[in-house]
C-alpha cells in the first residue's frame, strides 16, 4: 500500500518520519497541514533521547505533537520488544482532563491496536485490576494516582512499567513551584528507576515565563540538553473590553464580588452563543449560576447558563463540557480554573473574567479558549469597585488598576516566573514514607540518593536530611529496624499511609458528599452548623438541607424555591507578584487610557489617578493619616510580608492592605528613621526573618519538620528580602 502524502503545506520531513499508520490517521483528519510545533516535535521524539518542552498556545496542537511521535515510536518498540509493560505514562493536573484526552487519542490508538487506559478515582476498579494483571500500552493518570500505585503495588512497579519509554506532563506550568510539581518530579524518577530505564520526558504548556528552567525541572541537572519548542501562534487578533462597575459591596456580596448591574449585563451578553465565564472562587460561581439561570428563568429561556468546578460530581461538569462541545444550543459555563487547562471543549465566543484576574499567566490560559481559526478572540472583564469609598485605600481602586496592570502584560506577553526554588520538606516527607511503603524498608543513605542526590530535592543537604529523618523519629513516622539498620514506618507513618488523603501532597479538607434524589451531585467542606432547612445554592440551583448524615458524610438535599448562600468552600487569594504591582505604579503615573477601557472604567481610572496624584504619591511612598500612616512600595505579597518582619523588629506595628501596608502610631520621620537603620544593619538574614514569623506551618507535613528545617522552609516560600529592601529603598529615592 502506498503511505499517504504529508498534509498540503506540511514540511515533508517530520511527517515522514512518523508510522505509515499514524500518517494515515493524519491524512484522514483531512488537516491542511501539521502546526509548527507538531512538525518541530516529531524527530527529537522519535528518537527518544532527550527530554522536550513544547509550549503552543491553547488549542495549538500541543497533544497531537506528543502523541503522534511517540505512537509511532510505541508501535515500532511493540515490534522490537514484544512484551508487558506499560510504555508511556501521560500525567494531566485533573481528571477531567484525562478523560478528555483519552476521548482526543482514543480513535489513534485503536488504529494502532495500542492500549490506552485513563486511571483515576472515577475508573472502574475492575479496569485497573486489569492494568495491573496485564500492563500495556498508555497510562493516563494524576499524580496522585500514580503515588497510590507505587504504594500499594510497589512489589509489582518494575514488571507494570517494563518497557517505559515516554513520560508525557500535561499542563506543565501547572505543576511548577508547588508542592505537587515537587511530588510528580519525584514520581518521574521512580518509575523510570523501577523500569530500570531512562524514559523521554515530555513537557507540554500554553504560558511559560522560563523555559530554560521549565527543563531544568524535568529532569534535574539535565535542562540545557532538552529540546525546546516553540510555537506562538500566528498572531490572532484579540477584542478586549474592561467594563467598571460601582456598588454598595458589603458583607458577603463584597467577598464573593456580586454586582447586580455587572450580572445583568453579562446575562444580556451570555444568554446566547457559547461563552465561558471565569470566576475566582467555586462560591462566586455559584453565585453568579443562580443569578444569570434566575433571569433565564424570569425571561422564559431555556437555561443556557451552568456551573462547573471540582466539587460538581463528574456527570455534571461533564454534562457542561458536552454542552460546550456540541454547540447544539446556546450555552455559557461559569467556571474556576478547572477549566483553564486543556480540556477540550471546542472554541467559545467569547471569554468573560469576573472580577480582578488572578494572574496574567492564568489570563492568558483562559483567553486561548476564544477564537476558531481566522476569528478574533474576544476577552470581557468586569470590575467591581466600592460606590463612594470611604478612604484612600479604596479610592485608589487597586483591584480596577490591577486588572489593567495584568491585561497589559498579557498583551506584552509576560507570565509570572514559577518560584522553583525551594527545598519542598513537607513533600519530601510524603516521599520518603512512599518509597518506604514501596520498598518494605529502605537505608537512609538509599533515600539521600533517591530523592536528593538524584536532583528531585536538589537543595537538601545530608545534614538537613539526617535532621528530618531525626525529626520523623521522634514524631512516630519512622522507625528503624534493629540489626538491618532499614527504615521503616513507625505506627503514625502506617496511619498516614493507610488514609486516602494520603496520595496528594497538598492540604484536603474533609467534605460532605451532596445526595439528591439518591445521586451524588458533589462534594462540600464539613461544615458543623448546617442543619436540617437550611437552603444552599449549589450546582447553580437551590436546595434544602434534608438530612445531614455526619457519620456517613453525606448531605441529603431536595431541590426548593428561594435563594440560598453558596457553601463555604476553602482556599485563598493567589498572591500578586513584583511584576503585576510594579506595573501598576507605572499605571498610576501615566496618562494615557487603555483603549479597551469602557466609558466607566475609564472614569475610575482617571479618578484613581486623580487621588494618586492629589496625595502626591508620585513623589512619595508614604501618605500619613492622622495617627497613622500608608506605605506604598509597589512590591509582591512577599516582599511586604517580609517587610512588615523588619519593621516589627523595630516595634513598628504594620498591617498589609491590598497593595500597601497600613503603620499604626507612626510618623514620616519615625518612619524614616527605621528605614535608615535598616538599611545601615547587616543585610537580613531571610532564615533569622522566617524564624520570628507566625503561621510557618503552611504546607502539609510542615509539623512534623524540626524548627531549623521549617524555618528554611518558610524563607524560600514567603520570605523576600531583596524586595523589601528595594521597598525601603523608595522611601529615600521618591
């Protein structure tokens, strides 16, 4: 049989490279041609060799360009090594993106008779039972699965991943500088030791500020080798509009950002079409579901408007998805960024951010989901500000003059830089009492090698290790086996490792799940003065309480009439960094309005700038007021955190406000003074600053770790001296 051309306008070179059959498949897409990236991708993949970051805008072909190659090197690898085995590993930050991927590859690999099976907690247990028997083909999984697969089959690892070739990251971005970045790089380098070979890592995203470290990342000590791609696109034109808006927000309404007019207008704006609005929180979108599906209602049309987070059963954000997906009729999905990565849900009109975004990285995600081919994308931002504020603070309208910071970074294309620095100790326990359970025991030295001599934990040292494990003995997490001298889990590390929430390496919160009519419908935080009658909107509807069974952990609901408070869900405000802040100062002290200002933002614009200006805070950083007075540094949450510890040390008593820090009982010249001081004392010691602050035990297994090692912990999370420095610096430069 004849192999069929390379797609019209295609570089011949790498589509020839690929297996007859996958280039069928290709030709049968009847696509014009390979994107750039796709092209770039295929022969360093195929190889096999080296590590790759391929970073293309959303809906840039970013999954093709991985998984083509690598089928066609898995076909030819079935041919050469005949065998069980899984052969590449596919890691994705969410389920749902699994599953949507899996619809993505299915049709290819079947043509290939390549096995592909998704696994994560919605899977059947008789599929993985199957996987585990008769391992093959793809595996589509969280890394929290894979940890809960090495822990409990770790006897089995290196006969399930015989024969692993490729490893593939999802959403990349997502995983860096967190916790759970720090547990898949550990987890990357265990199944390739289990497998007893070196496996291609593939690393895929839309938004990356590094590259260069984004490889340093995948594989430690190995960056400069990896080949990097990149594809920014053609260029697509985009339509932005930033719309202002005034209320009287108090109370519940000025947390969760809900504007009566803003809602009324996104209704009129999203009642049609295929729309995603973007909210900052799970309760906003619930919200704002129950408001917009409210006024469909009002208006006699069918609900176009539906909810989709990750306390929505799977049946119902799927049921979303599709409806995105088919376009059969008009449908707009409120969401939080469980819809900001991947998943494929077809191209929308237009793209809608409620409230300040939470960063320009995160922006930029959710616009890519605008635009088919040729069209514009379209990007619709409401703000929220105070009616008639009531101080300075407020009539400084940070959050307006943030989000006009953060869209003209977008537009400059620049993202946040991950903080991939840090020893990441709370993860390295979960870790070491993982390889513990994986291995029935192990030596202290093999841990070192394993997990920080390897470059996982690059910035532990063997003191600081031999500390930690000191540290997890006297806490019950470990023991030692008397003769053998092997570690193994004490009676608390059994416990740990015995509970479910065990497998993620972040902070979960116990929760509910919601029942109606005998269905799950989601999950909600435990929350002890619910009661039966009491009305809750979830799921963009409103229920009655009927029953709360707390020994079961459920919450039985019935559908009502009325309006009810969304749940309480937990988390926290994503910190704003030097850039976004730094940004806007220049904001303030320009003049020119953003043409994609409407007339009303515009107008709280120039009044922002007017207090800015009428308060003199060009020339200066510090506003008294009365007996107090503001500071305006124009710095990141880190740095005005680690400055409101230098300014502790000389009893100076400063509050954080947004982007500035309100000083109470304090003068200029006082001010002034311990600024002066501090800049004459010894540079500060980012350890010392971390052991005088409150509230270090941030992250999951934080309490377990001895003083010193918590205190490094926190001066590599929240501690920057060199900006609040600079901070200070401004009060003698302006």
């Amino acid at each position: 049989m004849t192999p069929p051309s390379p797609p019209s306008g295609s570089e011949s070179g790498g589509f020839a490279l690929l297996d007859r059959g996958v280039q069928r498949w290709v030709w049968e897409q009847d696509w014009r041609a390979l994107r750039p990236a796709q092209e770039r991708a295929i022969a360093p993949i195929l190889r096999g060799d080296t590590d790759v970051v391929i970073t293309a805008a959303t809906a840039g072909g970013k999954t093709e360009a991985a998984f083509l190659p690598v089928c066609s090197a898995l076909v030819r690898q079935r041919e050469k090594e005949p065998g069980p085995g899984i052969r590449a590993v596919y890691v994705s930050p969410l389920k749902a993106l699994i599953n949507d991927q899996y619809r993505r590859i299915s049709d290819l690999c079947a043509r290939l008779d390549l096995p592909v099976v998704p696994w994560h907690g919605d899977v059947p247990a008789t599929l993985k039972t199957r996987v585990r028997e008769i391992p093959e083909g793809i595996l589509m999984i969280t890394p929290e699965s894979l940890e809960a697969m090495l822990v409990l089959n770790g006897s089995d690892a290196a006969r399930i991943f015989h024969g692993l070739s490729y490893i593939i990251v999802d959403e990349l971005h997502a995983f860096l500088g967190t916790a759970r970045g720090s547990q898949l790089r550990s987890l990357m380098h265990r199944i390739e030791r289990a497998s007893g070979r070196r496996a291609a890592r593939i690393g895929l995203s839309a938004t990356l500020a590094d590259l260069t470290h984004t490889a340093e990342y995948l594989r430690p000590g190995e960056g400069e080798r990896a080949v990097i791609i990149q594809d920014p696109g053609a260029g697509k034109q985009v339509q932005i509009q930033v719309r202002g808006y005034v209320d009287e927000l108090r109370g519940s309404e000025r947390a969760l950002a809900v504007c009566g007019a803003a809602a009324e207008h996104l209704y009129l704006s999203c009642r049609n079409g295929h729309n995603m609005v973007f909210a900052n929180s799970r309760a906003e979108v619930e919200t704002y579901t129950a408001l917009l599906s409210g006024r469909a209602e009002d208006d006699r049309l069918p609900n176009p408007f539906l909810p989709h987070h990750g306390s929505l059963s799977a049946e119902l954000r799927t049921h979303a998805e599709e409806r995105l997906r088919q376009r059969s009729s008009p449908t707009t999905v409120v969401c939080t960024s469980t819809l900001e990565l991947g998943i494929d849900v077809g191209w929308v009109d237009t793209v809608v951010q409620v409230g300040v975004p939470t960063s320009v990285a995160g922006l930029r995600q959710r616009l890519g989901r605008s635009g088919r081919g040729e069209s514009d994308a379209r990007l619709l931002v409401y703000t929220i500000e105070q009616s008639g504020p009531q101080d300075v603070v407020e009539a400084l309208r940070f959050g307006l003059v943030q989000t006009v910071a953060t869209v003209d970074l977008l537009l400059e294309r620049w993202y946040e830089p991950p903080a991939l620095r840090s020893p990441n100790f709370s993860t390295l326990v979960q870790q070491i009492l993982s390889i513990l359970a994986q291995e029935h025991g192990a030596a202290a030295d093999h841990l070192y090698s394993a997990l920080c001599a390897s470059g996982v934990f690059p910035d532990v040292s063997p003191e600081e290790f031999a500390s930690l494990l000191r540290g997890l003995g006297e806490h019950g997490l470990l023991t030692q086996e008397s003769g053998s001298g092997l570690l193994l889990p004490g009676r608390k590390g059994e416990r740990l490792l015995g509970h479910y929430g065990f497998y993620a390496s972040f902070v979960t919160t116990e929760e509910f799940q919601v029942v109606a009519a005998g269905q799950k419908i989601g999950t909600m935080p435990v929350d002890p003065t619910l009661a039966a009658g009491t009305l809750l909107t979830f799921g963009g509807r409103t229920w009655r309480v009927a029953d709360v069974d707390r020994d079961g952990g459920r919450l039985l609901v019935e559908a009502a009439p009325g309006t009810g408070a969304p749940p309480g869900f937990s988390g926290s405000a994503a910190g704003v960094g030097d850039g976004v802040r730094e940004r806007m100062l220049e904001i303030y002290t320009g003049t020119t309005l953003p043409a994609y200002l409407d007339e009303a933002s515009a107008i709280l614009l120039e009044e922002a700038r007017a207090t800015f200006n009428a308060n003199g805070l060009a020339d200066t950083s510090v506003l008294p007021r009365g007996t107090d007075l503001f500071l305006f540094p124009w710095k990141g949450d880190s740095s005005l955190a680690t400055l409101r510890s230098l300014l502790d040390r000389y009893r100076l008593r400063a509050e954080i406000c947004g982007a500035t820090m309100l000083i109470r009982d304090c003068t200029s010249e006082r001010l002034q003074e311990v600024a002066r001081r501090l800049a004459a004392d010894p540079d500060p010691d980012p350890l010392a600053i971390a052991e005088e602050a409150t509230g270090r035990e941030a992250d999951k297994y934080d309490h377990y770790l001895p003083p010193a090692l918590l205190s490094r912990a926190h001066a590599a999370r929240a501690v920057d001296v060199a900006g609040a420095m600079a901070a200070l610096g401004t009060l003698s430069r302006r």
